[in-house]
C-alpha cells in the first residue's frame, strides 16, 4: 500500500491491538512485508493493522 508505514498481524479476538511482535517486516527490494507467526495455521482467523499517512485502519 502506497504511504504505509508498518504493518501488524492481528488476531480476530475483539480488543486486540499491535504489539512489537506482530510487526512485519518490509523486503526494501521487493516491497513486499513478511513475517513468521507460530501457531498460526490453515484456518487461522487473522487481519492486519495498517499504519501510515492517515493513522492506523484496522
């Protein structure tokens, strides 16, 4: 996403917020943000907290 600062995993569970490690990482040659969840799996209900310009969107 164009402006985005840091990305976060979060869990479904209502009220959770960003912590440190949920952070991803963004790949400066690719673009593209990664990160490695254990625990996480197939089935796994997941979104993502978006920072940047406008403020956080959940």
């Amino acid at each position: 996403m164009l402006g985005t600062q840091s990305q976060n995993l979060a869990s479904m569970a209502a009220g959770h917020r960003p912590v440190p490690p949920d952070e991803l990482v963004k790949d400066p040659a690719s673009g593209h943000w990664t990160g490695y969840f254990p625990g996480v799996v197939d089935g796994t209900k997941w979104g993502f907290f978006v920072t940047g310009r406008g403020g956080v969107q959940a």
